[in-house]
C-alpha cells in the first residue's frame, strides 16, 4: 500500500502533538537549493507553483517530499 503524503494537515498535527522530525539545516538548504532552480519555483513568495506550498517551511520537515521528482523524503 502507498503511503498517504505529508500535508500541511501532517505537519501541524505533528507539531501540536510533539511528533515532528526536522531535517538538518544542511538538508533544508539543499532542499530550498533544489526548489530555487525548479521551473515551479515562485521568487516573490517563496512558494511552489505545483503543490502550494511555503518552500522554508515544507523543507524543514523531514517526512515532506517534493510533488516532482526533484527531492523525496
């Protein structure tokens, strides 16, 4: 069975309940690296084109995953 993504739904209820794991800020800078040169990239807010997303907060999750194939988790 595929497991279900990490949403932003995840990542809160992992917070509040204290079950949150973080990347390595090394790992988040190669993440945000990776996102600065994807095409879905948007520089004026930071965010994903393709999943929505705020990029500094989406890499620091270590369960979170790019919808493309760039960086998984």
């Amino acid at each position: 069975m595929t497991p279900k993504p990490f949403t932003l739904i995840n990542a809160v209820a992992d917070v509040i309940t204290g079950n949150a794991e973080y990347i390595d800020k090394a790992g988040q800078d190669a993440r945000l690296a990776t996102c600065k040169v994807c095409s879905f990239h948007r520089v004026a807010t930071n965010t994903c084109g393709d999943c929505h997303c705020w990029l500094p907060g989406k890499t620091k999750f270590l369960k979170s995953s790019c919808p493309q194939p760039t960086w998984q988790t």
